[in-house]
C-alpha cells in the first residue's frame, strides 16, 4: 500500500513549499533507479527521525521488494520495527538473519532486546551467552579510568 508522504523541517513543511506535491511523486518522477533509491532511503530516516516509524516501514519494505538480499535493509527494518514497538516483527526479520549465522553486534543487540521485552527469557539467555562470547573486551580496552577502578576495587572489597 502506498501512502502520501509528508515532511517537515523546522516550521517548514515541505506541502508549504510544493502543496500539490508528494514524496511519492518526487520518487516517480525522478529519472534513474539509483536517485529513487537514495531519495527513498532519504525520506526513511526523516520519517524516523521523526517518530513516523509506519511510513519509514513502508518505504524500507518497498525498498527491500527490489533487493530481497540486503542484510542491511533487513536490519535496518527490524530496527524500525523495535522503535515501533512491533517486537514480533523484530523476531520475524532478524530471526532468519541469525539462523544463517549472522551474529553482528546490531542484530545481537535489537533481537535481545525483543525477546526480552516479550518475557522470551531462553532466547534471552541465548543471545546474552553469545554477546558475552563473542564480544569480550579485550585487555587493551577501558572502561574506566584510574581512579575510578580504584574507588570500585574498595567498594567491592
């Protein structure tokens, strides 16, 4: 289904500038594949910038029935999906992702955060059990700096 889509920015909306002209015509109209692409992706993070999560669903899925593959569109669905609050739907895309083994740092964070929020508490402990694994901070890497690794060293001692 597609939708009319409006935007604004700041006070200025952009039906104040082109009323009779919508980001679906601005898609159409514009000449090569690539532009429609880019202008679409565009208007995705405006719509969400904007806490009009339903629209940037549209738009992604009409993005995602061209290019069926991208693991990055399919992400960035389900990130929409969990600032929507359709934590089902989270589970639905990115579920297949981590079944073919991919176990990015995104995917991990946004599927632990659906299951958790939906009591899921196995998939929880599964997922946690693999981001501790996998994403262990090595010696290099701080977290805190001197003097506060002092002040917890007594408090826990």
């Amino acid at each position: 289904m597609k939708k009319n889509l409006t935007c604004s920015v700041g006070a200025i909306s952009i039906n104040d500038v082109m009323p009779d002209y919508s980001f679906n015509m601005m898609i159409e109209n514009s000449g090569h594949i690539s532009d429609k692409k880019i202008i679409r992706e565009l208007l995705i993070e405006i719509s969400s910038s904007q806490g009009e999560f339903d629209n940037a669903i549209d738009l992604l899925q009409e993005l995602l029935e061209n290019n069926e593959e991208s693991i990055q569109y399919k992400i960035r669905l389900g990130e929409l999906y969990l600032r929507n609050q359709q934590f089902e739907e989270v589970i639905t895309i990115l579920t297949p992702l981590f079944e073919n083994g991919n176990h990015s740092l995104e995917v991990l964070r946004i599927l632990l955060i659906a299951y958790s929020t939906l009591d899921r508490i196995e998939e929880e402990i599964s997922i946690s059990g693999i981001m501790i694994k996998k994403y262990r901070p090595s010696e290099k890497e701080k977290y805190m700096c001197e003097k506060h690794k002092t002040f917890f060293k007594k408090k826990l001692t």
